[in-house]
C-alpha cells in the first residue's frame, strides 16, 4: 500500500477507501466517448465535509491529483481519471439538508439527486427548475460543476440562476462559504457563479444553496410538422418574436424523427423533415398554444397536433425524450453540445447535415430551440477505425461551424476533455491567460482535476 492510501485509510471511516482495481477501473469513466483516462490510486467515497478537507489536505501535502466525481453522468470527460489520483466520489453526501417555504431555498449537499431534490420540492407547492435530461440519476454536485441546463431553460433558465451560495472545499483543505441566503446579494466578487461550471478545477462544492421557484401548473403542448428544417426555425423565430416564453422549446431534424420512428413506431410521416415541439405551464395556455399553432402553420408547418391535457401532451413530448436512445440504436454515438444565436439555428442545422453528406456518417440533432443549444448525435462503428476517424473529424467541423456561427462550443455539458483545445479557441488568448492565472489562484499545485478545461 502507497503512503497516499495508507494515509487516508488511516484518517478516514472502513470502506470509504477503495483500492480494488475492478471497483477503481468501474469508476475511471463519466459517459463520454473518445477521452482517455488514467488508471486512479484509489476511490474515496466521502460522507462528510471534514472528510473531503482531510482528503484534499492530505492530496495537498503529497502533490496529489483528485478528480471530484458525482453519478458520472457528464459527456464531456471532466469527471475522467488521471494517472495516480484520487477519485473523490460525493455520491454519499446525499442529504437535503434545509427546505425553506418561506425564503424558498434548499440547502442541499452535492450527492442529492436532482429529481429527487425536485420532488421533495413539490410537496411544499415549489420546484427546482433546472432539469437534465439524466435528471433522474444526475447530482446536484454535477449539475453545478457543469453549469446544466435542461428542456426548460428558454422558460426557466440553468443551473447558474439558482444557485445563491455554496460551500467549496478548496485545494489546500479550507473551507470556503461564497454566496449568501437571500434574494438579493452583491457584496464582493460573485465567486459563486465563478464556482458554476468550474468543473472541480477550483475547487471541491460539499454543499449548495440553491434557489426554489413556485411550481408551475402542468403544461400543454403542441407538435408541429415541417417539411423543412429552415421553416421550423422560422417558426421558432416567429414564435419567440411575438413575445412569447413557452416552459419548453424543442426541436428534431429529420434523421432524428426516422430514428424516433424506428425505435417507438410513433407514426411520423417519412416527409417530415422537422418537428417542433412547444409547451407552455402558464393560465393562458390554451390561447398561447392556439397562437403558436397559427404561427408554426403561417410558417410552413404541414400539420399542427395540440394536446387536449397533460396525459397527451406528455405523449406528444415521448418523441424528443427518446432521441439519444433512438440514436444509440444506429451505432456507437458522439453527443456534441453547440448553442448558436437562435436566428442563426438554421444554418447551424443545414451545415450539420452537410457535414454528414460530407463524412458519410449519420448525424441527427435534437435542440433546446429556445435558446438555440443543439445537440449534433454522430452515430458510428466502433469497430471501423475509418468511420471512427470521419466521426471524430466531423465533430471537429461542427464545433467549428458553431463559432463561426457566433456560438459557443458548449451550452451545458461542460469543457472537460473532450473540448479542451476549442475552448482556447473560443476565449482567445487574453481570455485563456486570464483563466489560467484564475486556476493558479485557487490551485497553485494544480491537483485539481489536472488536464481538464485547459
């Protein structure tokens, strides 16, 4: 046994510190493809902030790397092992700590899950807006880290919104309180938001205040048919410059509705080359959805189906919740993350499937098509290191085409690994250098989850 291990066997409880290769290796990986990892020391899985302050002081004093870790859901590569590190899993620092009706807050520890955050919150008439897709196993730790977002940001807003405080345990082992418990706040720097979307580079979050919303009423929904990609984003455009703010905006090319239909027979036309899908939670509802529907059918659309209750809107919405498992039917899958201006949408969609024609590879995108964050899905052989090597190219060119677009590389998933040399590219040297010394501030060994974002 190394020092480093026997040191935190020594200081922490039995189990929390596992050696076991088979139990380390399980834990090397989050969900994304094409990053490599390095084989850890050890997993330490934390119950307590005393416990993380012992870890990242020992990891301190031994010139140690940690790599925080939640449920590992990320597609970005950021929550990867490096050679020798140590992996430091919250996925134990479970608990819900306060929930406040009144000031509308929770504070929470970065284990919770967020759905399960979400239901406790609606026993109190509230909601925790922010909701990832992987919302019923992603942590709250996570989200943070990664800035998520979810299918009603264009209503609601990401993670950064609702965060008021957090507490970080930073790389020497201090325990650092940013952030406040009220509504209003603006003394000092905000190092909270600094924290969001740091992706454990700066610091290790043990625990979070975050703000609660009332809960909205159940939503209605419409899905509209186009048979073009450019007037379902006219549609989008439309709808968003008549003043209205549906609770969900979302949006699927024409390889994704044949994946779809494949998969789940849902009876989409083969002519269907877009589908939008629009809700909206608020009392106008039914008049909102019947003035949306007049715009999507003034833009084009071929058919316009609005939901009569919750239980047919929740069907109408199956479609886009089975889009990545759809795609991961066609092969091994590559799931890109590029948020455009949202009147730029369609060349963002149109120059996605040309790279596909290019590279010979099927390509589908979902979107967030209220706020213009696309999710390119390239799907592949893994066992044929051609189609691997146009996979990786064409994920290159998409990113590409985003910043040329006047995007950015990512919209929620975070940098990680897998982006790291485009984010130099989006910030610009100025930018790069000043995050750097950033880094150095709060890590001067840098042992917080090396290699990644830089």
């Amino acid at each position: 046994m190394s020092e480093l291990t026997e040191r935190l066997v020594a200081g922490l409880p039995a189990g929390a510190v596992v050696v076991d290769p088979d139990v380390t290796g399980a834990y090397r990986y989050d969900m994304a493809g094409f990053c490599e990892a390095g084989e850890p020391a050890c997993v330490v899985f934390a119950q307590t902030v005393e416990q993380v302050q012992f870890v990242m002081r020992t990891a301190s004093e031994l010139r140690v790397p940690v790599v925080p870790q939640g449920a590992r859901t990320g597609l970005s590569g950021g929550a990867n092992a490096v050679a020798g590190c140590v992996l430091l899993s919250l996925v134990k620092m479970d608990r819900i700590l306060e929930l406040d009706p009144v000031n509308r807050i929770a504070v929470v520890e970065p284990g919770v899950v967020n759905a399960v955050l979400s239901r406790a919150a609606e026993k109190h008439g509230l909601a925790y807006p922010p909701d990832p897709s992987s919302w019923e196993s992603c942590t709250i730790g996570g989200n943070i880290g990664t800035g998520a977002g979810g299918l009603c940001c264009v209503k609601y807003g990401v993670t950064s919104e609702y965060v008021l405080g957090l507490d970080v345990v930073l790389a020497d082992g201090r325990l650092l309180r940013t952030g406040r418990r009220t509504a209003k706040g603006v003394a000092g720097y905000d190092l909270t938001r600094l924290f969001v979307g740091s992706e454990g580079t700066l610091g290790v979050v043990v625990g979070a205040v975050l703000a609660l919303r009332p809960a909205p009423a159940p939503q209605l929904a419409l899905a509209a048919e186009f048979a073009s990609t450019d007037a379902a984003c006219a549609a989008v455009n439309d709808i968003i410059g008549a003043g209205f703010t549906p609770s969900l905006m979302e949006l699927m090319d024409t390889v994704m509705i044949r994946a779809v239909n494949r998969l789940a027979r849902m009876g989409l036309p083969e002519s269907t080359r877009a589908l939008l899908m629009v809700a909206f939670d608020g009392p106008q509802q039914r008049a909102e959805l019947e003035a949306v529907g007049q715009l999507c059918r003034s833009a084009g659309a071929t058919e316009v189906v609005p939901a009569e209750d919750q239980a047919e809107s929740e069907l109408l919405l199956q479609a886009r919740r089975l889009a990545l498992t759809a795609m991961d039917t066609l092969g091994t899958t590559m799931v890109d993350d590029v948020a455009v201006p949202r009147s730029r949408m369609a060349e963002m969609l149109n120059g996605v499937a040309g790279i596909g024609e290019r590279y010979g590879l099927t390509i589908g995108v979902c979107c967030h098509a209220g706020d213009g964050n696309t999710h390119p899905i390239v799907a592949f052989d893994a066992a044929d290191p051609e189609q691997v090597a146009r996979a990786r190219e064409s994920f290159e060119e998409i990113m590409a085409l985003g910043l040329e677009l006047g995007g950015t590389i990512t919209g929620e998933h975070g940098v990680g690994l897998l982006k790291r040399e485009w984010l130099a590219r989006e910030l610009g040297p100025v930018g790069l250098d000043l995050q750097r010394q950033m880094k150095g501030l709060f890590d001067p060994l840098g042992i917080l989850n090396p290699g990644k974002l830089f």
